[in-house]
C-alpha cells in the first residue's frame, strides 16, 4: 500500500457538493492499494501511521504521535498514488490494485485507523473535492514496500 500522510489543523472531502468526510488537528492520509498488495498491510500500515511521531512537543520538536495528541484522521482513496511517469507524458496506472481489491483494502484500512484514534473517509471511487489546511507544511511519504 502507498500512502502520503499530511499533517493538518483540518481537512475536508466532498462529493458533489456533499460534505461526507472531515478532520480537526490529525492527519490527511491519501491512500493507494497496489498490486500484490496482502490483507495483512492495512493493519500494519495503520498502526505504523498511529505511532509515526509527526506532531510537536512542549519543546517545538516533532515527538508526539497522532494517539499522543489524540488526533483524528481523514482517509481518501487516490489511486493516482500509482502513478508511473517513467514514459511519456501520460502516468498510467496499471501498478494500482484492480478497483475491488482497491476498496477492498482501502475499507479494511479505514477500520483499522478508526480502531486507533477517530476516522472518517471520502468515497471510493468518487471525484472528490479535498481540502486541507497542512500543518508546518509536513509531508510524509510511506510505501509498505519500501
């Protein structure tokens, strides 16, 4: 799984104009399921986010947790994660699990972030308006087979 976590004051994704997911102080966490991927990566991908030490302390240095801080977090699917742009001008993304394994493994991620600090979630497979207000900026970039 691939995914690229934005530490955030507050996120929004809607849908047609919808409101249907958002965050305070937490983490945007735009999330790709990819080929080959197992069912045992949500869990281990969500708990690694849970612990990744990205928020500051008394002292101004990033490390507290998104549990320390009691952090929520929004999950929205991207499978332009995927995106190979070694050829041409056109990404393509055929290293993107199939759609259903995709939801599948997005779903199953969701749940687990949700067992770890308050989650809500865009819509698979929709076009989604996300917003955001990034924290610091901070960026991270984590592939669970990196």
């Amino acid at each position: 799984m691939r995914a690229l976590i934005q530490r955030v004051t507050s996120a929004q994704v809607h849908v047609d104009g919808e409101l249907v997911g958002d965050c305070g102080a937490g983490v945007l966490i735009l999330i790709c399921a990819m080929q080959g991927d197992t069912d045992d990566l949500p869990a281990k991908l969500a708990a690694k986010i849970g612990k990744l030490r990205i928020f500051k302390d008394e002292e101004g240095r990033m490390n507290r947790s998104l549990s320390d801080i009691g952090g929520q977090a929004l999950v929205v699917s991207q499978f332009t994660l995927a995106a190979d742009t070694s050829r041409g001008n056109r990404p393509g993304f055929s290293q993107a699990a199939p759609p259903a394994e995709g939801e599948r493994l997005y779903e199953a991620f969701a749940a687990e972030m949700a067992q770890i600090v308050p989650t809500q979630t865009g819509r698979f497979g929709a076009d989604m308006a996300v917003s955001l207000t990034n924290d610091g900026p901070v960026t991270i970039w984590m592939d669970t087979d990196a």
